[in-house]
C-alpha cells in the first residue's frame, strides 16, 4: 500500500495514502487551500449536497470554551468537513483528487494562507464539557470529533476543511481498502438509518433517512472511524486493524449497543456492530474495545490500583490503608493540585509550541514568496541583492519575533520595527497590515503578565 | 546530552507499561552523527525519516489506545459515582454507610489517579514532541538541510500529538474532583501533607512530579535559544514536594 522509498522530505508516509493524483499535489510543502467552501461543493454530487445542508441546519453549535479567549467562529466546519468526509469515504478518488487539485491551483494563496497564522489556539474539539448523558445533538456535532484532530491551530475554515478533507481522504481511502468488504458483509440493509450523509449508490447503507433505532439509543452515527496508520505500521497492519480513534459519544453509542444486547458479557462484537452502524468501524476495532470494556468493569479497581501495584508496594503501607480519614483526603488533595498544575503547564506549552511553529511557517512562507516574486522582478538589477539581504532581515526579524519572555524592552521594540523593515522592503502592501496585525495579535494574546511589556511596545 | 539524560529520567520514574513508548531519543542522535555532514545524502535522509516515521507510529499507536482506556474509565468511574451519590439518599443502616465511605474514597483516590494518568499521558506526547523537535534540529544543523520545518508541521497534526478530548477528559475530570472531595479544611492540610509525602511514593504521583521537574528543567533557558524555542518555565508558588529523599 505504501513504500518509503524516495519520500518527499519533510512529508510523513500518511500521505502515501491518498491516490497518486493527489499525493503528488499534497507534497508541495505548503499547499494552497481554496478560499471557500462553496468552490468544494459544486462539484459534490447533488443528492450529497442536500443532505449536507440538512446536516449542518440540524448542528446547533454550542459555545466552545477556548482555553485563551478568542472567537470561536469555525465550529460549523466541524459539520462541514465530516459530512463531507462521509461522502467521500467510498472510492471517491478521482474526485477527490480533482477536489484537491482544484484547491491547490487557485492563485490567491497567500492571502487565505496568512490567516491561518492568525492566533489564537482554539480547541474547537468539543462543544460542551462531557457531560453524564450526552444527547443526541451534541453526539452529532461531536460525529467529527474523532476526525478532526489536527486543526485546532488553523483558523480560516477554508483551511481546516481542506485539511480535514485531506486527512480524511487519507483514511478514507485506507478504509476503504481494507474494511468496506467486511463491513458490506456484516451490515444489514434492512435495518434504520443513521442520520448522516452517505454517498448516495455506493454503499448498501445509507439511503433512508430514518430515525435511529430505539429510544434510548445515542445515534450512532456520530461516530467516525479515523483510521490513523502512520508510516510503517500500514504494511503489517493494512488487512487487519486500521487504529481508530474513540471518542466519547462513540463510546456512548457503544454502551448502548452493549446494552440492548444484554450486557457486556453477553454482547458480541457482530451484534455490537450490526446495531451501531457506525461506518468504518471494523469488528476488530468493536471486538477489542468490547475486551477493554469488559476488563474495565469488572475488575475497576485493580485496573486503578495496578499502576501503584507493579511500581511499588505502596499499597501496603499503613497509611495508605487508611480509605478514608483526612489525611488520605488531603494527600489526594495535594496530588490533585500537582496534577493540574502539570496540566496547565502542558497545555500552555502546547499552545507555545504550536504558535511558534506556525510563525515559523508563516515568516517561511514569506520569504519563500518574496523570493520569488524578486526573482521574476529580472529588469530591476538592484532586486537581484534583495534576496539576500531580505534573507539577513529574515533572520533578523525571526530571531526577534520569538515569543519572548526573558527579551527586554529594547528588543521588544526591535521586533515590530525589524518586521515593519522587512515588510517594507518587500513591498507587499496588501501584506503589511497583517504583518503588524499579527504580530499584534501573536503578542498580546500571549499570557497578559508575561508579556505586557510587548504589548505597550506594539503600535 | 541533557535533553537525553532528562527523557531518561523521565521515562524510568513512568509507569512501566510506558517506558519502551518513548522516543528513542539516543537512537536518532547516533543516526544523526553518523550522518555525513559533508554530503547529506538523500538515502540516510530517507532513512532517517523512515526511523522518525515509525517513531512517530508507535507514539500515535501508544497515545489512541491510552486514550480510548481512558474513555472507557471514565465512563464507569461516572457510573459509579452516579451510583454512590444514588445509593446516598436509600443507605441509612450502618454497614451500609461503611461501604458507602469507603466507595467514596476508592472512588476519589480512582479519579485522582486517573486524572493523574491522563495528565502524563499529556506529558508523554509533550515530551516526545520535544525530543522530535530538538532530533530534527540536530539534524538540519548537522546537514544543512531543512528537514525540520515541513516535518515538525506533520507532526503537529498527528493524533498523538492532538490532545484535545484527553484535556477535555481531564477538565472534566477536575470537575468532578471538586464535587466528590469534601470541603478542604485549612487546620488540617498540614498533616495531610504528611499523608501526601507518603502518597508521592504513588508512581502516578512520583510520576507527575518528574514531569513537572523535567519541564522545569528542560525550560530552564538553554544556551541554544533561538527563535524555535520556548520560553523559560516559572513555577514561583509551586512547591513541588521532592520525591527522592522520600523514596531512598
């Protein structure tokens, strides 16, 4: 399915997956993304365009809770893009390659691209907090949590569509190799129909538009399989277990399936299968979360204690046999406390590391852009040295775009002023603005305490 | 040497299951030296990715199928709280209440463990995103090649490395805490710090404080600051309680 012979540098084998139309577009380092969505749908069938306007009027979109305060304003994207993951999910691979292709040859590239760069970091994942008793709304616009999973620092919904649609035409075409056959098999026309949308004539599950099964039934078909095979495992893995992703919805619709069966212990994973219906779940991926599920149940505290157990004999110590009592309670109290604040820490870092790679990108970009938009100026000779001293300001102005917190005031100024330098030079009007847009924006939305001395800086 | 010598640190103070699913950070490194610096060539190049490609496999292998652990845990941990908090109002016996207390408080140190587990988990894909980062940059540095940046952006969008229903899980779960802890009483922390001392020895526990450590370390400000590296880490009012004397 895949080689690791002469891979693009830089490009990870997932990409081997697409078809070779798309595959050799996707390895341009920085693919260019459509403007907008509209310019994907024309070319949908319409039997699928319908429903996808159906799917998304039906999405409520539930105020996300960003951990840094931002707009949140790409949740309907999350509908888009797994809805039109669905379509696509059968060997829709001539047209997803013109899709694609259709995306990377628009001209006005950059202009879509800069707003990617535009900060925040939202965690668009998960509209509301997991509640004990997800309803059915929720599940469906979670339906593309399982998918998206690597958007989240990309903010113009052009983007993240062509990016879920690209990751997911991956996965989809990997499923597609492998796991349809059996899924045609152990599926049932007969029964009802999940809600979402189906390509209309490929498979043999989709065409009703009926209401889930029982009453008490999440919709199941808010789960969506992400076959994440990376590079190598593909090769030994392809017939057999494409990884899934689990989310908590999906889980949920797993539950129920178990129930309405008779329990875990009486529950298969065909029949577990058969009343999910979820598309692209394998019976392996059922059969082995059925184990894991079982094992949770039924021995829960040995599972909780067994990190302890094999590490340590803390279990033996007498005061840890104290259950209650409150010095138990306040040791759990301080352990809770370290935790979080590792968590917090993380999930800062996290937001750190990702800015700062997606400013590494865009001041990339720019030079490259300016690179070459120097070169075709061939009747200017003095354009002829701008590149290397545009790349000497590059360097220059990135070393001091860090996101610093140990910089002093001086150099605070230096970076506007380092950026400004170089936008002008290279006389990209249309870019300027944004450039101190983002600039501004990539400073102050850092934490206000560290950084407030940037921010006076700023223009 | 030091990132090294940290992940080596790290990985030995973590659960055990995990220790082989770290990055093989020594590995690349030799890979890395060995690596011409006169002529990279595009064969050890594609070799070289091949080793990160399946490093970056068994992250993402390792990573979905914690997380889908996790999911199912806290599925039944909220169904047994739902059941405790239940079995609250019927329960007015003696033994009963007994058998209430102590589900309550395999309950509460469960989710605290749990919390705990997710949090590593965070921290794994943390620290092997760094140490990608940092091999990456060895790399580029030793050949003059731009290998990092094109990668490192495939590495961001990888599943080991988006977090988010794992941050989603532990918030919830940070929720759920406040609920089931009783109410802090200020007279008596300082014994429970004693308690707590003791309950380090925990791995989940001994576990997060090397992580906070590592962090701590590895953020200390280094001498190859560029524009790619983070800034310094302050912990001013945290005081982590230091596990070695402890557990000698």
């Amino acid at each position: 399915m895949e080689t690791h012979s002469a891979l693009p540098v830089g490009n990870l084998n997932m990409q081997q997956f697409c078809n070779s139309g798309s595959s050799g577009v996707m390895s341009s380092s920085l693919p260019v993304l459509p403007n907008t969505l509209e310019e994907k749908f024309p070319e949908l069938p319409d039997p699928q365009h319908v429903p996808l306007e159906r799917e998304i009027q039906r999405n409520p979109l539930p105020s996300r809770r960003p951990l840094f305060s931002s707009p949140s304003g790409f949740s309907p994207d999350l509908s888009f893009s797994s809805t039109l993951a669905h379509e696509r999910h059968t060997n829709n691979t001539p047209f997803v390659s013109r899709s694609l292709n259709a995306g990377v040859s628009l001209p006005s590239t950059y202009l879509s691209n800069m707003e990617i760069f535009q900060v925040p970091n939202n965690f668009p994942k998960d509209p509301t907090e997991i509640t004990w008793c997800p309803d059915s709304v929720q599940s469906m616009l979670n339906c593309s949590d399982g998918v998206i999973m690597g958007n989240n620092q990309i903010q113009n919904s052009s983007n993240k569509v062509s990016n879920d649609l690209h990751k997911q035409n991956e996965w989809w075409s990997d499923i597609m190799n492998v796991d349809w056959k059996d899924l045609f098999d152990d599926t049932t026309i007969s029964e009802s129909q999940p809600k979402v949308v189906c390509p209309p004539a490929q498979s043999s599950s989709n065409i009703s538009m009926q209401q889930p099964q029982t009453d008490q039934s999440v919709p199941c078909h808010s789960g969506e399989v992400c076959a994440v095979t990376g590079a190598s495992s593909s090769a030994t893995t392809a017939a057999a277990k494409p990884r899934m992703r689990w989310t908590p919805e999906l889980h949920e619709c797993f539950i129920n399936a178990v129930n309405q069966l008779g329990g875990s212990e009486k529950a298969t994973p065909k029949g577990v299968l058969n009343i999910m219906k979820v598309e692209g779940l394998t019976i392996y991926h059922v059969k082995s979360h059925l184990q894991k599920y079982r094992t949770a149940r039924y021995k829960p505290d040995s599972l909780e204690g067994m990190s302890e157990k094999t590490a340590t004999q803390s279990e033996e110590l007498p005061s840890l046999d104290l259950k209650t009592g409150i010095d138990f309670t306040e040791a759990l109290r301080l352990q809770m406390e370290v935790q979080k604040r590792l968590h917090e820490q993380l999930e800062i870092q996290r937001n750190l590391q990702l800015r700062i790679e997606e400013q590494g990108k865009y001041l990339q970009m720019m030079f490259e852009k300016q690179y070459k938009s120097t070169m075709d100026k061939t009747h200017c000779s003095s354009t002829v040295e701008k590149p290397t001293t545009i790349s000497s300001d590059q360097t220059h102005s990135t070393a001091k775009i860090d996101l610093p917190e140990a910089r002093n005031s001086s150099t605070d100024s230096k970076i506007t002023e380092g950026f400004r330098q170089v936008s002008n030079k290279w006389k990209m009007s249309e870019v300027e603005p944004s450039n101190e847009k983002e600039t501004d924006a990539l400073t102050s939305s850092l934490p206000p305490s560290k950084h407030s001395r940037i921010n006076d800086e700023d223009s | 040497m030091k990132f090294g010598k940290r992940l080596k640190k790290q990985v030995e103070e973590s659960l055990p299951e995990w220790r082989d699913k770290f990055l093989s950070y020594k590995d690349l490194k030799k890979l890395v030296r060995l690596t011409s610096a006169a002529q990279p060539c595009s064969r050890v190049e594609a070799e070289f990715v091949q080793m990160l490609n399946a490093e970056i496999d068994k992250f993402n292998a390792f990573f979905v199928e914690q997380e889908e652990d996790f999911i199912i845990r806290q599925r039944e941990l909220q169904e047994r709280i739902k059941r405790v908090m239940e079995d609250d109002g019927t329960g007015g016996s003696q033994p009963s209440e007994m058998e209430h207390a102590k589900e309550m408080s395999r309950i509460r140190k469960d989710i605290v463990n749990f919390h705990g587990e997710m949090v590593l988990l965070e921290n794994y894909s943390s620290i092997n995103y760094t140490g990608l980062a940092k091999i990456l940059k060895k790399y580029d540095k030793r050949t003059g090649r731009v290998l990092r940046l094109p990668f490192i952006e495939k590495v961001l969008k990888q599943p080991f490395f988006t977090t988010d229903l794992v941050s989603e899980m532990v918030k919830e779960c940070e929720r759920t805490i406040e609920l089931v802890l009783p109410v802090a009483d200020r007279g008596q922390s300082e014994q429970g710090r004693k308690g707590a001392l003791v309950a380090a020895e925990q791995s989940v526990f001994r576990n997060t404080i090397a992580a906070l450590v590592t962090m701590q370390e590895l953020r200390k400000g280094s001498s190859t600051y560029g524009h790619f590296s983070l800034p310094p880490l302050s912990l001013p009012d945290l005081q982590l309680p230091s596990p070695i004397p402890i557990l000698q």
